[in-house]
C-alpha cells in the first residue's frame, strides 16, 4: 500500500511528519494517519506528495517501482 511508501520516503529524507505535513498543508496528527493507514488519503495529498518526492503517484499507489514521475505540464503543479 501507498502507506508504507510515504513512510520510507520521508524517512529517507529524514524528515518528520509535521515537516511533511507542513509542506503538504495538512495537520501532522491527519498526516500521521495517512502514513500509518487509518485514513484514505485524498486524490489531492496523493498528488501534493508526489510532487514533494518528486516521485509518480502511481509510485506512491505502489503501482510501479519506478520513482520517476511522468513529465508535468509547464505552468501546472
């Protein structure tokens, strides 16, 4: 699941949860469910993320194994 992603993501960047959550703009406790599975997390934090790890949502999703997002739209985040 998408769970353990974010998870390993932020870890490796040693980050806290309210660092992300800050970065995302959602509460750290909210985040904190995120991560550890107790909430669905919203089309929107999936694509917030995904952009802050400059990662794929797919990647996030655990759809793929490859990180690399597809190339974006200029203009568009």
């Amino acid at each position: 699941m998408q769970y353990d992603r974010i998870r390993a993501l932020r870890e490796d960047k040693d980050l806290t949860q309210e660092q992300v959550g800050k970065a995302i703009n959602v509460p750290q406790r909210t985040y904190a469910y995120y991560e550890a599975g107790q909430r669905m997390v919203p089309p929107h934090v999936l694509s917030a993320l995904a952009v802050f790890h400059d990662v794929s949502v797919d990647y996030l999703l655990n759809l793929t194994d490859k990180k690399k997002p597809y190339p974006r739209k200029s203009g568009k985040v």
